[in-house]
C-alpha cells in the first residue's frame, strides 16, 4: 500500500515537472521532472533488489549463528553463508532447513 501511494505521488510530480517543461518553466520542471523519475525508479529497483530468495539453499550453505526478526513479517529469521561465492541468505526459521535437494545460486 505504502509501495503503491509512492510510487502514485512520485508519478503525479513527474508529471507535474512535465507540465511545467512545456508551460515554459525549465528550471522548476526538470528538477520536478527528476525528482519523480528518480524516486520512481528506485522504488521499482528496490523491489527487483531486494527480492525473496524462492530456492531452498543447499548443503553448501552454512549457518551463521545470526538470527533477527523480520520487521514486515513478524518471524525470525536465520542468516545463511556460501563459502564459495561469499553470498547471504535470510530464511525464516518457519520454513525446514535445505537438504542440499535444490541448491541456491
């Protein structure tokens, strides 16, 4: 919901900034014009980023012995580490650990 109303206002100031280009105004619209693209592409990247990581990890991966609570859901979750590649996991203690039947990448 939250998502949605951002990226709703940061629509109507690109807009707005657009209006104000063609009405004559340059200053004020490119910097309305930028403020709304810019706003509008972090939040999609933001969502793209900072996905849900759908593939159990493997037997690879090892526990970190860090666990925190989700602030969005509520659960705990458990960090997980690849030696290999360096990368993080975070999985829900809610969910059965991997037993290296699918692996992560």
């Amino acid at each position: 919901m939250l998502r949605a109303a951002l990226l709703v206002g940061a629509g109507a100031v690109a807009l707005a900034g657009a209006v104000l280009l063609f009405a004559g105004l340059p200053a004020p619209g490119a910097y309305a014009l930028g403020l709304g693209v810019i706003i509008v592409l972090g939040t999609v990247f933001e969502r793209w980023r900072y996905r849900t990581n759908e593939v159990r990890p493997g037997a690879r991966w090892e526990p970190t012995g860090e666990r925190f609570e989700d602030p969005q859901t509520g659960k705990t979750v458990e960090v997980l580490y690849d030696p290999q590649s360096g990368e993080r996991r975070y999985m829900s203690d809610a969910e059965p650990p991997g037993r290296g039947t699918r692996a992560g990448s």
